[in-house]
C-alpha cells in the first residue's frame, strides 16, 4: 500500500481546508516517509519508514 509506514502503519489523515468563508473542501496529510536502506533478516532491504521510527530507533538501518 502506498504512502504507509512500514513499521508502525501510520498513513494519510482525512480533513478539510477551511477557507475565510468557511467553505470546507477535502485534503490529506501524509506522514513524513523516507526511504531507508535496513537489515531484515541478514538481508538489505529497502522500506518506507515514517521519521518518528527512525527518531524513535524502531528500524535496524543498514551500514
């Protein structure tokens, strides 16, 4: 799936753009994922992580 953590799952957040007129249209806010090189298994492998998992040490980076 796109656009989704893969450690902790977070994804988009569903709301509104209010305007000065109150007018409401719909937008997203995506989590801040970086592509990250990482040991899985022995193995490199390429994950998208959110930056809270990666501040968080919650991913093995690969060296």
């Amino acid at each position: 799936m796109a656009r989704v953590c893969a450690v902790c799952g977070k994804g988009p957040v569903f709301g509104h753009h209010v305007s000065n007129a109150n007018n409401k249209t719909a937008r997203r806010w995506y989590p801040n994922l970086q592509t990250v090189r990482t040991l899985v298994d022995g193995a490199t492998k390429r994950m998208r992580v959110c930056a809270a998992c990666l501040k968080a040490n919650r991913v093995a980076k690969a060296g």
